[in-house]
C-alpha cells in the first residue's frame, strides 16, 4: 500500500480567527485541525446524533469529550455548552461541536496530545506501534513520509544499528522521539 497523504488534506486556520503574527510562522496554530481531524470530529458528531437532527445535548458533548482522551468536569462541560448554545436551546450543532473540538487541541499539551495519539493508534493495546500503525498516524497529522522513511525513523527511535534487523514496533517514547524530531525537520 501506498504512503499518500489523502487530497486537499492540508492544515487550515479557523475562519474569522485574527492573527497575532506580524510575521508568517511555519508552525500552524495550536487550535488548527487537519482537513482529516475535522473529518473525524464530524464524523464523531454524526455518530452521537442519533435522532438525525443536527443537534447534540450536554451529555453526548461530556461523551465525545471523554472518549476523545479529555476528561471535563462536568462544570467545564456545562460552560462549554452555554458558551456555544447561542439559542439556549440546550444543543449545539456540528459547526459549534467541531469548534469546540479545535479549541480543546489548542489548549491541550504536545505530550499529551502525542500520548493520546499513540493510544488512539495502538489497536492491539500492545503498548507499542508497528510500521503501519505509524504511517496512520501520519496521515492523521498530515504528513508526509514514505514508508522507507518511516522505518528509518522507528530504527533510529529503537536504537537499531546500521546491518542489524529493522525494528518491528516502537514504544510510546520512541513515537514521542519521532514526532518531535519531525517537528524539528519542519522547522528547520
């Protein structure tokens, strides 16, 4: 299979955000999604609406916030929900659910963000990742890496030594290890 990322798949800034920059950055916003996070988020909304009707409740907002790693108290929810429910209808639609979502990655570390990641990631709960696990992941973040490249990456992580056999998964330190070394690649 084939390392692509999916088309038009490229990190966006939240429409009508001002910018505090005079200068451009090459780091995205905190708070930006990739095209395949809003994706997914949306997709997490339509699964929560059972009734179809374009609008979830407090309590399925306390649920996506849970599932997706975060863990709101339910006061924290409760303002979330009146911060976004402009009609204090008790609902919010897709729109305000994928903005609370973007304003939740904004403010959550890199550590637990790459934790979370890698939990999300290891299907088989092994407590590591293997070569395919780690493209997912990738793709997710919009990157773009080849196969080959990412097996140098897990070699490097694990510690593999030029003529010995490529590393077969990687611990949850040795992703962190490669996805900062990938930050620091695009930031150079």
């Amino acid at each position: 299979k084939a390392f692509k990322r999916p088309p038009g798949e490229m990190a966006t800034a939240a429409p009508g955000r001002k910018k505090t920059r005079s200068k451009k950055s090459k780091i995205p916003p905190r708070d930006t999604l990739t095209e395949q996070q809003r994706k997914e988020i949306e997709e997490a909304f339509d699964i929560l609406d059972t009734e179809g009707s374009g609008k979830i409740d407090q309590g399925d907002l306390h649920v996506a916030l849970r599932a997706l790693g975060f863990e709101p108290r339910k006061d924290e929810v409760k303002k979330l929900m009146s911060d976004n429910d402009k009609e204090n209808s008790g609902t919010i639609n897709k729109q305000q659910f994928v903005e609370i979502f973007r304003a939740k990655w904004g403010e959550t570390d890199p550590p637990d963000l790459l934790q979370l990641a890698f939990e999300l990631y290891d299907k088989e709960e092994s407590g590591t990742l293997n070569l395919d696990n780690l493209r997912d992941v990738t793709e997710m973040i919009g990157e773009n890496a080849t196969i080959e490249e990412l097996q140098e990456m897990m070699d490097e992580a694990a510690g593999v030594r030029a003529g010995e056999d490529s590393a077969w998964d990687i611990t949850v330190e040795q992703f962190m290890k490669i996805m900062v070394q990938e930050k620091e690649k695009t930031l150079g």
